[in-house]
C-alpha cells in the first residue's frame, strides 16, 4: 500500500504539454490519458475484456451518486468493492456524485450540511454531506476518489460563485479530516483529489488553486468547465488552472470533452480526461476517427465496405465495415451500439497514445495543431 506517485518523464518545448506515470496500487497509468465512465460500474456496451485488451483503458470512471443508489454499498462492501464486483484490476477513479446531485437542480437543496436530494430512481431522500461521500468512496474502492464540491452553472453571478467556492473549500476541509479518521479498506490506498471551482472569474479560480495546492494532495482536479461556456473561455481557464497548480501532480480536467478539446488542454498542461462523449455519440451513431468525424446514419456509408477506422489498430475498427456498422444501426441491433462505442473508446485513447509520444519525442506542437484540423472534419 502507497499513496499515488507521479513520475514527469518529458515536457514539450513549444507547449506546456508533458507525459508522465501515475503509480497507484493497481497499476501504472502512462500520462496524458482518457478515462472511459463506467457510471454504474460498466462502461456502456462494453466489457472489460474489450476495455482492456482492445481498447487499451488504463483506468476507468464510478459514479458514486449511481452506485449508491444501485447496487449500493452493502452490496459492494461484500463483494470486496467494485474492481472485485465488475472484475476490473487496474485502476479505478471515483467521482464524488456532486455533479450529478447539482444537476438535479429542482429535486435538491443545498446547506451548510451537504446536498438533500431526491433519488432519480424511486424519489427516495438522500443527503450527501463531506463525510458521507467520504464513505461510500471507501465503500465503493475507487484508487483515486474525489472532493465533494458544489460545481457553480454557467453562468453565474460574481457573488454566487464566490460564495460556491468558500463552501467547496469547507467542504474540502471536512473531506480531508473525514478521510484521515478512516481507514482505507480493500487493503489498497485510497487517493484524495481536491476539485478547483471558481466560475469563470480570474481571481476565484486563482485563490482556488491555491487553496486546493495548499492541501498537498497527490492530485489535484480542475471541475467547472465544460458546462456551457464558450470553448475558447474553458481554453482560458484551464490554462490559468494549469500555471497556478502543482507541477509535480497530476492535473486532471473533469468532463472534457472533443477529442480538440483534449489536444487543447494536453497542450495547456492537462494530464487526465474523462467525458461519457465517446460512448454516449458512438451510441447515437456519431463516429470520431483518425480521419475525422462520421455520422454512420448517413446512407452515403451504406455501400463504403472499406474498414471502420484503417488508422487504427484495433480489431474490431479493422474487421468490420463502415456499411456493416450503418446497416446494423438502422436495423436498430444491439450490436452497433458495441460496436461505435468501441471504435469511439478506442480512438479516443489511441489519440492521447499518440500525443504522450509527440510529447516525448519533442514535436506535439507541429502535430496537434495538424490533428485538430483533421479530427474536426466532417467526413
């Protein structure tokens, strides 16, 4: 048992981009990496006999507000949390649920204490404080477990996400104490990530960082972004994020994004991503691949027997057709939903794949600009 390590291995010249190793106690996670969500302990339509031997998933995404609710901690205390439930053994972040409790807006409220909200399930009532978060992560067993924070909408007034952050930190402060009174379980560390907030104002998001690095934690997370404000503004904030956090600590940029969206943060100093992008689109048809973006729907794909994505390697991009996908949407199989999922997941981490070795190799700039013109076209 050890806390998380972080390893810098190599910085490019022309960006803040950089690759590293996380170590925790299931495994190494070669950095910039993508995370897949598996919310509810799976990662939609896909196994983790496909996450791991396919797609190449270092690390994959719990959802305490869904695991709690469904199965529930009895049931994955007994089964000796979830990497023995769902049979996964590498490691594993869990968010803390505040996320999905703050988008249930009309069915929570928010005190001092913690969020009272409604189950989205059978309208059962919940309160998630710090400490009770606290303990469902431990519960749950995730390698890297995260804050408990309110995460402000966009947009928002100057003295609301002021206000946001000071209870964010409060809450931050009982996450910690809450942490250091329990033990972990499963016989493996468990890993506390501080979330930075502060809207979209300059000031807000620098005192938070502060605030978060004075923690010292082995991470630290930058949440509050991607939640409708104009891209270029995330791109602005991120990389202040990026300047005032540690740079001997992982960074990780909650819920971004496009695979742009990545290249962008990678080049601003971002080390960990996650989004339900890639499964949620694949599943509704939308493709992102070396070459650019498909809508396999589209009936110009219909006679194309030419593979899924050439530019990767992975089996089921190279065996299957792009008319045998189409074809399995439109007759509404089961399939096609497994199918665009895998070749979206598979891309997704061959893209960061690709940037840790321009990193390395010194040219990521030259490259990712070239990428981002080429990823963005609509095929």
């Amino acid at each position: 048992m050890a806390n998380l390590s972080f390893t810098l291995q190599a910085n490019d010249a022309a960006t803040k981009a950089r690759a590293g190793v996380i170590t925790t106690d299931h495994g190494q996670i070669q950095t910039p990496i993508f995370m897949p969500v598996g919310t509810v302990g799976s990662v939609k339509a896909v196994t983790q006999q496909q996450l791991k031997h396919e797609i190449n998933a270092q690390i994959i995404l719990g959802n305490t507000y869904h695991l709690y609710l469904r199965p529930g901690t009895d049931i994955l205390e007994q089964a000796g949390g979830l990497h023995k439930f769902n049979g996964w053994d590498r490691p594993i972040l869990t968010d803390s649920g505040g996320y999905q409790v703050f988008s249930l807006a009309e069915n929570r409220k928010l005190t001092e204490e913690g969020a009272l909200f409604q189950s989205h399930i059978d309208g059962s009532r919940h309160l998630f404080s710090p400490e009770k978060v606290m303990d469902i992560q431990r519960s749950i067993g995730g390698d890297i477990i995260m804050a408990f924070d309110e995460c402000p909408p966009y947009p928002s007034e100057y003295k609301y996400a002021k206000k946001s952050l000071e209870l964010t930190n409060r809450w931050l402060d009982r996450c910690f104490t809450r942490l250091a009174e329990t033990p972990d379980k499963y016989g493996y560390t468990q890993n506390l990530f501080p979330i930075v907030q502060g809207g979209v104002y300059k000031d807000l998001r620098v005192a938070s960082c502060e605030y978060v690095a004075s923690k010292n934690a082995t991470g630290n997370a930058i949440g509050g972004l991607s939640v409708g404000e104009p891209e270029e503004m995330m791109y602005e904030f991120t990389g202040l994020c990026c300047e005032h956090l540690p740079a001997d600590k992982p960074r990780y940029l909650m819920g971004v994004g496009t695979p742009w969206n990545i290249l962008e943060g990678i080049a601003l100093g971002v080390d960990m991503f996650d989004c339900v992008m890639p499964t949620r689109n694949g599943r509704n048809g939308m493709l992102f691949t070396t070459a650019g973006v498909i809508n396999i729907k589209n009936k110009k794909w219909a006679t194309d027997f030419s593979p899924i994505d050439p530019g990767l390697s992975n089996e089921s991009s190279q065996y299957y057709t792009k008319a045998y996908l189409r074809h399995l949407f439109v007759a509404n199989e089961i399939l096609a939903l497994q199918l665009a999922s895998i070749q979206n997941l598979s891309f997704y981490l061959w893209l960061v794949g690709e940037a840790r070795k321009h990193i390395i190799a010194g040219d990521y700039n030259s490259w990712y600009k070239e990428m981002v013109v080429q990823l963005k076209q609509r095929l």
